[in-house]
C-alpha cells in the first residue's frame, strides 16, 4: 500500500499561543511585549493599533490606580476616620480615612480586568501568529474590513456573545467574588469595622459552626427548619397536585377546562398581594379569628396563634405555600398526564392490572422521570423562598430575644436580616456562600443519580 500524500491545508496549522512562542517569528515573539506588532508587520495595521492600544490603557490603568488598589489590597486600608474638632467654626470634623469597602472592591475589579488583559493578550499573540504563518505561505491575509465582515457572518457568534460576557463579568462575576472575599473579613457593625475592615481568614465560618455560640446554634437551627421547609413545601405541592391533575385529567370528570381555571384563577393574582392578604387575615384580630369567634369555635377572648407559636406559625406558611403552588403544579403535570401515551394504559387493562398497579408502575414513574428536574429546581427554590416567609410571617415569632433569627427564617431571611438590619455583612456572606455549597451539591448529585440522567430517552 502506498502512503498517501497529505495535501497542504488538510490539517491546518494550530494558532495556539505554544506554537507562537516557540515557532513564531521574531516579530510574533515581540508581539507578547508589545501587542499587535506582529499583526502591524504583517498587513493587518488597524487591527495591531487597537490590540496595542489596548495594552497602552491597561498599562496607564495600571500606573495610575491598579498597582495602588492591589498593594492596599492585602491591608484593607491602615489610616482611620479621626474626629477633629475645629476651635474657629466651633464644629467637628471629620478626616479622610481609607475605606476598605472601595479598597476591597477595586482591588477585586483590577485583578478581574488583569485577567481579561491576560485573555486579550492570549488573543493577540494568536492573531500575530496566524498573520505570520499566512503571510509566510503566501496566503490571503484578512484587513481589517474583512474581519469586521467575519464578525457579520462565520463569526457572529463571537460578536453575539462579547456584550453578554462582559456584563456577567461587570454584574455577576464581580459581585460575587466581591461577596466570597467578604466572607474572610470582620465587614460588620460589630466594633465599627463599617469604616475599616480586615482579613480575618476562617473565623467567621468556625464561629457559624460552633453549635456553642448564639450565632452557630442559631445557624444549625435555621438550617434544619430550611430543609424541613423545603422537603414539605416542594413535595406536598407536587403530591396535591399530582392528586388534582389526576382526578381533573379523568375521561369521567366533566367540564375539565372549568376545573383548570377555577384552580389557576389564582396564579393571576400577584403573590405579594395574596400574601399580604392572608397575613392580614391571619391575624389575632383578623378576619379568620373574628370569624371563629362568631361561629363560637373559640373563646371571645381567644385567639389561634397562626403566628405568635413557633409551630403553628411553620405549618401555617407550609399550607399557604400549598394553596399558592398546588395551580403551578397542577400546569405542569397536566401537561406530562396528557403525554403518557394512552396503549400503555389499554395493555395494562388488558393484562388485569387495577387502578392502584396503573399509577404506580406507570404513570408516577412516568411523571417522575419527567418533572426530576423540575422537582430539583423546585427544591432549590423553596429553600431561597424569601418571599413566602418574609411576607406572610417576616421569620417570626422570635422566641429567643439573644438570637437573630425568628421560628419561621429560612437562611436566605435570615442572610436578609444580618445584612439589612444588623449590618453582619461578612456573616451574611458566609451564609450566602454555604447555601450555594450546598444547593449546588445537593442538586447536582440528586440529578446525576436520577433516572432522567441516566436513561435519557428512555421513555
């Protein structure tokens, strides 16, 4: 057999930035200094002046503030607001200290746009390479025209995708970072450390674990009660209305459209206001206690303490979280019911299965093979549910006046509480920070451990 001939552009040259330094010329090599000069000498001049003007701005950037933001960046700031009294206006005034929130922030910002630099210049030094390597072989090389054009059309996605990435790094990105490293400093009102702050390395995550401590045994209790909420809120929202698509969904149940709709008529009402209106009813002298006390169901003097008892404030926000999320349920599964294909049913008919076998071998394997990922994202969600607690119950009762948290915080409330009302920021960024951890852990494993992973595509 003879060796065939590989043709020339059959396997294309890698334009990575290993093959620029170590097979570029002199003039790509230069380009890792100063950026673009290997796109200037090789016909490419535009395109060499903007990745060189790039570096010009970063470098300025760099000189003026950025090298001054990262040295500050390990203090957090030394100098001190001082009160100074002035004899001549009879006033005091304040000095000029270091801000360590800024200083934090700006020190974040400019190790991001370093490393945006570092992607721009991996950037360059590709493109330099790639002109080299093109003009080399006597090969068309694009101007700066031509690559505006490939940007409208083979590289529109490029073009499509630039704004958006930007703004997660500005939006996202730098947020939260901003938060993770917040978490390792004493940012709090506690001492004062508003002003100036520093690094306090792991002490605010041993003193959230230390079951010992007011703030630690306030974590594990508000952590246990937000996964208890969010097992019942998740799965009694899913079984009534798996019950209601069922019985709605019947070939015997008539009028099913009017069913539907007297169910959903809720979702067209906004939450918040639902929620306010069933806090306001709910309340000692609200319309449910009045009316109880008419009826003569309970004593005139008497209330039912749907939230001043820790208890019964948890299972009051648990049945309303039913009544507000049983229609959304109900939409989901109604649409999985009328997708279970109907000769499944008619063959079990036919081999002398019931009612009761039909259902569970399958239509819930079906619904669960199908709504695993909806239930994930429902579980996740109810455990950053703030506005159900916040609005019907704000977290209370507060049955220990030491703690921060009421019986009904979940830790999203309670992240609200320490940041909002207390001012325990790095606290709250701890919370933030372990919620995510777990969340992420949790949703990730359940979902790969699913039937809806592993046999994608088997129903």
């Amino acid at each position: 057999m003879g060796i065939r001939k590989r043709h020339v552009n059959e396997f294309p040259t890698p334009y990575t930035c290993t093959a620029a330094i170590r097979e570029g010329g002199m003039e790509t090599k230069l380009s890792m200094v100063l950026m673009g000069f290997g796109n200037i000498m090789h016909k490419q001049k535009i395109k060499g002046l903007i990745y060189l003007a790039v570096e010009v701005a970063y470098v300025v950037f760099m000189v003026l503030n950025g090298i001054r933001f990262l040295s500050m960046l390990g203090t957090l700031g030394t100098v001190e607001q001082k009160e100074v009294w002035d004899e001549v206006n009879q006033i005091y005034t304040y000095t000029k200290g270091d801000q360590s929130v800024l200083i934090l922030l700006y020190g974040v910002a400019t190790i991001l746009v370093t490393i945006l630099m570092i992607w721009a210049w991996r950037g360059a030094l590709k493109s330099a390479y790639k002109a080299e390597c093109l003009d080399r072989e006597g090969r068309h090389v694009n101007s700066f025209v031509e690559d505006v054009k490939a940007l409208l059309h083979e590289n529109l996605h490029r073009l499509l995708m630039t704004p958006p990435m930007v703004f997660i790094f500005a939006l996202t990105i730098l947020p939260l970072i901003f938060m993770i490293c917040m978490a390792f400093t004493n940012y709090s009102k506690i001492d004062n450390h508003l002003m100036l702050f520093e690094w306090v390395g792991l002490d605010n995550f041993r003193a959230l674990f230390d079951s010992n401590s007011i703030l630690g045994s306030t974590f594990w209790s508000v952590l246990a009660w937000t996964i208890v909420w969010a097992f019942f809120a998740t799965f009694s929202n899913y079984i009534f209305g798996m019950i209601l698509s069922i019985v709605i969904n019947r070939k015997e149940t008539r009028a099913k459209g009017f069913w539907r709709f007297c169910f959903v008529l809720s979702c067209a009402v906004p939450m918040f206001v639902s929620l306010l209106i069933m806090r306001t009813m709910l309340q000692p002298e609200g319309a449910v206690n009045v009316l109880l006390r008419n009826l003569g169901l309970i004593a005139q003097d008497a209330s039912l303490p749907f939230f001043t008892d820790p208890m019964w404030a948890r299972v009051t926000v648990i049945v309303i979280n039913i009544w507000v999320g049983v229609p959304y349920t109900l939409l989901q599964l109604t649409g999985v019911l009328q997708n279970i294909p109907g000769e499944l049913y008619e063959a079990a008919k036919v081999d002398g299965a019931n009612a009761v076998q039909i259902f569970f071998k399958i239509t819930l394997p079906y619904m669960l093979y199908v709504t695993t990922p909806y239930l994930i994202t429902t579980f996740t969600g109810n455990v950053n549910n703030f506005n159900i607690i916040y609005l019907l119950s704000g977290g209370d009762p507060v049955t220990d006046l030491s703690s921060t948290a009421g019986s009904t915080d979940l830790l999203v409330t309670w992240l609200y509480k320490l940041t909002i009302d207390k001012q325990y920021y790095n606290i709250g960024a701890v919370i933030g920070i372990l919620t995510f951890i777990i969340l992420a852990i949790a949703a990730l494993l359940t979902y790969r451990n699913s039937k809806s992973y592993k046999e994608e595509g088997g129903f």
